[in-house]
C-alpha cells in the first residue's frame, strides 16, 4: 500500500481525509518545537517520567544530548515536508 493510499483511506472520492493533515501538522508542529527549544519537550514529558526517575535534573540531557534531538527534529519536519509533497502529487 502506498502512502497515497494510506492518506486518502476512508475517503468515497478518493482525497486525502482531512484527519491525515491535522496529524501532519502536529507532526510537523513537534518537530519545529524540538528544533527550536528541546528543553521544553522534556519539561513536558516529566509527568511520564516520574515512576522511572528519581533526580531529574541529573536525568536531563547535556548539550549534544540537546543537538540530537535538534538535529533529529530537523530530519523529522524533512520527513514530514516529504510526505506532504507526495500526498499533493
């Protein structure tokens, strides 16, 4: 199945559903906030750490943990403008 076909599942006409375009902004609008400012996804995600962490300061990445998720950021919103093109096309 392609990803064509994946985006324009449950659609009678054949588009692409509404729904696929809103996952695709958040997609891409989590991306952009990694690449941006790393530091507030992991304030965000304290809640879910907190059965697993004891210390979280001592937990939270250094300055090249930060650059990889920046850079990893960066090859999510190429992802994400890639799957927009091709669903377009």
């Amino acid at each position: 199945m392609t990803l064509h076909q994946l985006a324009s599942a449950g659609d009678s006409d054949g588009g692409t559903s509404p729904f696929f375009y809103v996952v695709l902004a958040l997609f891409s609008a989590m991306a952009l906030v990694q690449i941006v400012r790393p530091q507030l996804l992991w304030r965000l995600n304290r809640p879910f750490q907190k059965p697993f962490v004891r210390d979280y300061d001592a937990a939270e990445p250094n300055a090249r943990g930060y650059a990889l998720q920046r850079v990893i950021g960066v090859g999510a919103l190429i992802m994400a403008g890639f799957i927009l093109a091709t669903t377009l096309t």
